[in-house]
C-alpha cells in the first residue's frame, strides 16, 4: 500500500486543483444565470448550475483526506 501513497497523493492534488477550477466557473456561470445575463435560461437554473459545483467542490475536499486516511490504515 506504501508504494501507492505518492501516486494517492499527486492525484489528490490534480483533482483540488481541477475542483476549484470547476468551482469558480460554477460560481461565474450560476452567478450569470441568477442575474439573468444568460438568455433562455429561468433564474432558478442559475441556483442548479451552483448546487452542481458545490458537489464537485466537497468531493474534491474527500480526495484530499483520503491520502491521510490510507495512510494512517497502512501504518497499522
């Protein structure tokens, strides 16, 4: 398990970084969508664009405690 820790850890990094890429286009966009700057879209779709964001955002905070989490198992 010691031999996966370096690739956990470097892949856990790619992801928040992905994460928070997503979330400041999510906020943008579902901002957008809120103020009615998108045309076609209902107000209420805005609030949808941000709750989807918010996920992507918290599952990359669970793939940054994974790495502690594996790591603190295999040290038993």
């Amino acid at each position: 398990m010691r031999e996966h820790l370096g690739f956990l850890k470097i892949s856990s990094l790619v992801v928040k970084i992905a994460a928070w890429v997503f979330l400041s286009l999510g906020l943008i966009g579902g901002v957008s969508v809120m103020l009615g700057l998108v045309p076609g879209n209902p107000r209420w779709m805005g609030g949808l664009v941000l709750a989807m964001y918010v996920f992507f955002f918290s599952s990359s905070i669970l793939s940054r405690i994974l790495p502690t989490c594996l790591s603190k198992l295999s040290t038993r």
